[in-house]
C-alpha cells in the first residue's frame, strides 16, 4: 500500500462559473477538485476543535505544540471501532466549528454551479471527522460511499483537509472514471475491514492538499486515503454529505426519537374554528411525501433549542445536536435536539 500509483488532480476552480464544464469533469471523472474553495479561517477553527479533543484523549505527543498535531508515540489513531472515534464524532457534531464549515456558502455555491438546482446539508453522523497516526496499516481502503450512506438516494460527498496535507501525510486518492460502472460489490461489514478490490497498477488522482482545498465526489466513486507516511503527525479531516430538494429523503431512528408518542397537537395558528383538533401528519419537506412521525433529513445553521416550536422538550440525542426541518401542510417547525451532556 507503499507504493500507491498517483496523478495529479485537475484543479476546478477555474471553472466555477462554466456550469458545462463542471458538469462534463464530473461526468469524466466522478469528482471535481476546488483549490482554495473554503475561507481557511473556518477550516482552522474545526481543526482547532478536533485537535482539542486530541488533547484530551491523548493522542498527542506531550510537550510538543498543539498546532502540529505530533501523534504521541505508540497510539492508532484512526480505528473506526475504537470508541474514542465515536466520542471524537459527538464532540464535533455539538461544536459550531462542524456547521459553519460543513454549512459554507462556497460549498453550496460550488454543489449548484455543477448541479443547478439547490442544496441542503445532509444532518446525520454520515458527517464526519477524521484522524489518523502514522501507521500506514490503517489507511482507508477503496470504498464507494454510495455502498455505506443509503439515507438519500442521490448526494455528492465533500472531504476537505483541516489544515495543509501533503502526499506523504494520507489525504484523499480518487480512481476518475470509476463512477460509471454504478455501484460495486463490498467485502467485510465496513471501511476498516472491507472495501473493493482494484488493480494494483490503477492511478489515484490526488494532491498535495492546502487548508482551504475541497474535493467534491459523487456515491460511486472508488475513493481511498493513501497511507500516513510521515512518521510522527496526525492526519486530520472532515467530510460531509449533500442532498438537493428534488431528491425525497427518509429519516432513520433519529425522527422517531424526537417525535415520539403522543403526537403534538396542533399550534393555536392552525387549528380552525368548529372543526375538532387532530393530531399533524409530518411529512417530508423535500417532496412534501406523507410519513407519519418522520422529517426530512436537511440543514440549518439555527440556534440550537431544547424544544420544540409546540413547547415540548425534546430528547437528547447521542452525536446528532442537529436542526431538522418540517412541514405540516406548508407550516415549516424547527426541530432541535439537545446537545449530550
């Protein structure tokens, strides 16, 4: 896994407002990389949180500055069965830092100059920060997200370094063109253990990465993270999961937990004189589907709440202090759970 065979990316920045050209790299490749897309400062503030967890878990070398993220001798970092990995995930998923970056307007810019139609933000723990020691055993292997993220049918994902990732510190290697053969049989029960088999002597595409670097890819594309070569320094990034309205989303456990047993009644605004108050249907604000006690899955950059807008507390759940959006008969109601204590 030493010796990966690399080219570079093809920088699509450029192109921004070329909405046929971003369209056709897309269609060539399965993915679109964007140089300096990201405000650095936003991209720096996350990667000041993540390393803060570092340092609370231990995974830094002691004495060593913060800003340089050493890995402290001895530890794997990076096992995505380690619980520290999931708490890592909580921790972020409760920070502003994780929103205003997964939230930024370049990203949605980028996503409707190649898609022409909107984006929303996919709110789950699909969104994700990474860290990686030096132990090129652990490095990701080639996978297609569309085989693991089923709660939308169509989505791109965006993976950005937090930080400068140069080759030899593992970032993010694409094969360009895998998309087209649709999605691929998986081996193991996930990333760590499985993943698809593909020919040594295939080109990654990938680069020396700047903090402020986004590559957007789409559910089929065979991605990769190349193996943490430098011998002492965490690798650390982030990658997150857009959806667009046209598409109907469904919502797993996360809907039921908030709408639980007795269903609300109806806000005071709603309810017609002479006619008996009934509990809402809930439907899916991306198509406006019926599904009872179920929302769509979207993103807000709201405040965080502890209730909802009927008054009711609402549950606290683990790694999702998230906003999710509404509608009962073109009435939106924001949703948001507490951040875990």
């Amino acid at each position: 896994m030493d010796d990966v065979k690399t080219i570079p990316l093809e920088n699509a920045a450029p192109h921004l407002g070329d909405t046929r050209r971003l369209q056709s790299l897309a269609e060539r490749d399965g993915f679109l990389f964007f140089r300096d897309l990201i405000p650095q400062e936003i991209v720096l503030a996350l990667r000041d949180t993540v390393l803060e967890f570092a340092g609370e878990a231990g995974w830094l070398e002691p004495g060593a500055p913060v800003t340089e993220a050493r890995a402290a001798p001895g530890r794997r970092i990076g096992d995505y069965q380690d619980p520290a990995w999931a708490t890592l995930q909580a921790h972020v998923q409760a920070r502003p830092e994780m929103w205003a970056v997964g939230d930024c307007l370049a990203i949605h810019r980028a996503l409707r100059a190649v898609e022409c139609r909107s984006s929303y933000l996919c709110l789950s723990t699909a969104n994700t920060c990474r860290v990686f020691s030096p132990h090129p055993d652990m490095a990701t292997r080639p996978h297609q997200d569309g085989h693991y993220v089923r709660m939308i049918p169509d989505f791109w994902t965006v993976w950005l370094p937090l930080g400068d990732c140069p080759r030899e510190l593992g970032p993010l290697a694409l094969l360009s063109g895998s998309h087209l053969a649709g999605l691929l049989d998986h081996s193991g029960l996930g990333i760590d253990g499985g993943g698809v088999l593909v020919d040594e002597d295939r080109a990654w595409s990938t680069e020396d990465f700047r903090c402020g670097d986004a590559v957007f890819f789409r559910p089929h594309t065979l991605h990769r993270a190349l193996p943490n070569l430098s011998g002492r320094r965490l690798r650390l990034s982030a990658d997150f999961r857009y959806g667009f309205w046209e598409e109907p989303g469904t919502v797993d456990w996360r809907a039921r937990a908030v709408f639980s047993p007795p269903r609300p009644r109806l806000p005071r605004s709603n309810r017609t004189p002479g006619r008996p108050t009934r509990a809402p249907t809930w439907s899916s604000s991306v198509r406006g589907q019926a599904d009872d006690r179920r929302s769509c899955v979207h993103a807000s950059s709201s405040p965080l709440r502890t209730s909802d807008t009927l008054g009711r507390p609402l549950t606290s759940l683990w790694a999702d202090p998230i906003v999710t959006k509404v509608r009962w008969r073109g009435t939106r109601f924001d949703l948001s759970a507490a951040a875990p204590q």
